[in-house]
C-alpha cells in the first residue's frame, strides 16, 4: 500500500534514476526501497501523496486555514498561494479565514490580483453570547479540573471563581447592558479585541477582584457598576491614563 502510495515518483524514476534499470532487478528494488523510504519519511511529500490517494478513490478535497491573521501579512501571502497550490494540483476546496482589516491590507497589496478567487463576509456574531459561551466554558473547565485533580483546587477556591464567573455571566449578559455596548462600539466587531478587553478587566490590577468574591459570599451576587469596568477598559494595565496606548480615546 505506502508503494501504491507513490506510484507516481515511482514512475518518475523509471524515466531517470532507475532508467533501463529490471523490475525483477536487486538493483531495482534497493532504489525503489531506498525512494519509498525517503518519501515516506517526507512529511510534505507524504501529504501530498495522501491527497493523490484521496483523489483516486473519488474523494474531493476540502482544507480550511483558518486564522492566518494572528502570524503577519508575509505568512498570510504564503497561505493564500499555498492554498492555490493546493486548489491548482488538487482540485481542492480552500478557504482561508482572516479579518475584514487584513484581508482589505492584502487586497492594497495586490496579492489576490491574480487568482479568481470567491470573498464570503461573514458577520460578527453576538457579543452578548460569546461572553456567556467563554464564561460558561471556564466555569465547566474549573469543575473539570476540579473532579480530576482533587489537589488542584480546594473547594472553597471552587466556589469562589465559579461564583466570580456567575457574576461576570449575569453583569454583562443580563443586568448591565451598557459593558457590552462598550465592548461593542469600541472593537467595531473583532471579537478579539472585545475578549481581550473583558480579560484586561479581571487581570489589569485596576479590578478589585477581591472585593467582588467577598461581596459575592456575604450577599450571595454582585453586579458590576459601568464605572467599574470602565475604569479598567481606559486604564488597560496601567496606573495612569495615557492617551496613545489606551483602546479608549
């Protein structure tokens, strides 16, 4: 099967190294080993050789790279004409996800120019849920860790950030519209942006984290005050405001 695999460099060589070479010759199979075991070893070649397999039994390719935004646009010119390659020699399916800013940078660039490809905007999706659905994940994390280490996490030290993560679900999903308006009007729909700023609100120092848990144990709930996350979103990690650095302006 891994020779069926390489059928065609096999092929290949039958017109260069192993040219007038028997089939039935020890020559032949040494050089015929020794070139499956280097493709083999080849990861690049053996994906390729995959893909062909694929091809064969009817099968249509389908590859999604997806946040080629996060490594620079150099990285994202090489994925897209990777992805042509792929599509070129293929005849697969590519698409390749980044964000409205980089793919409009690349487009100034020229770098889509030459290839008819398809553009798909896709929407922002609720801030509001992908608050609630990021909050809820941590929550069930923490009790995962919780059940499969014992030692890793005390009980009181459970309840107290499941409660905080409660909290936070409540004050910005439910009571408190106006956190993820702000979210909402300052990221212009990166959801990145807005989740990196709600975790600039637990971790900046700016937050009295403390103080929420020990209110959230006397009374039992908490909701977060606009001012108090406004405070942290202009500050960021910083004592002091300063203009150039800060996401608000």
């Amino acid at each position: 099967k891994v020779r069926e695999l390489f059928k065609d460099e096999i092929q290949q060589a039958r017109l260069t190294l192993l040219h007038g070479v028997d089939d039935g010759s020890e020559h032949w199979h040494t050089a015929v080993n020794k070139l499956v075991d280097e493709l083999f070893n080849d990861d690049e070649r053996f994906a390729f050789a995959a893909l062909r397999a694929l091809q064969r039994r009817g099968r249509r390719i389908a590859v999604v790279l997806d946040n080629t935004d996060q490594l620079g646009e150099s990285f994202q010119e090489k994925v897209f004409l990777f992805s042509q390659k792929l599509s070129d020699e293929h005849q697969a399916l590519c698409v390749v996800t980044l964000r409205e800013e980089k793919f409009f940078a690349a487009y100034r660039r020229g770098i889509f120019d030459a290839f008819g490809d398809r553009r798909f905007h896709i929407g922002a999706p609720d801030l509001r849920q992908v608050l609630r659905k990021r909050l809820e994940y941590g929550r069930s994390k923490f009790k995962a860790l919780a059940a499969a280490d014992p030692g890793a996490l005390s009980e009181q030290d459970l309840r107290r950030i499941d409660g905080l993560l409660g909290a936070l679900i409540l004050s910005t999903t439910d009571r408190n519209e106006n956190i993820v308006r702000m979210l909402a009007s300052v990221s212009n729909g990166d959801m990145r942006h807005a989740l990196d700023m709600f975790r600039e609100f637990l971790s900046s120092g700016n937050t009295n984290v403390d103080k929420i848990i020990d209110i959230l144990e006397r009374q039992g709930n908490y909701t977060v005050s606009f001012h108090e996350f406004a405070k942290s979103a202009i500050l960021g990690s910083r004592k002091y405001y300063q203009a150039s650095v800060s996401h608000i302006v």
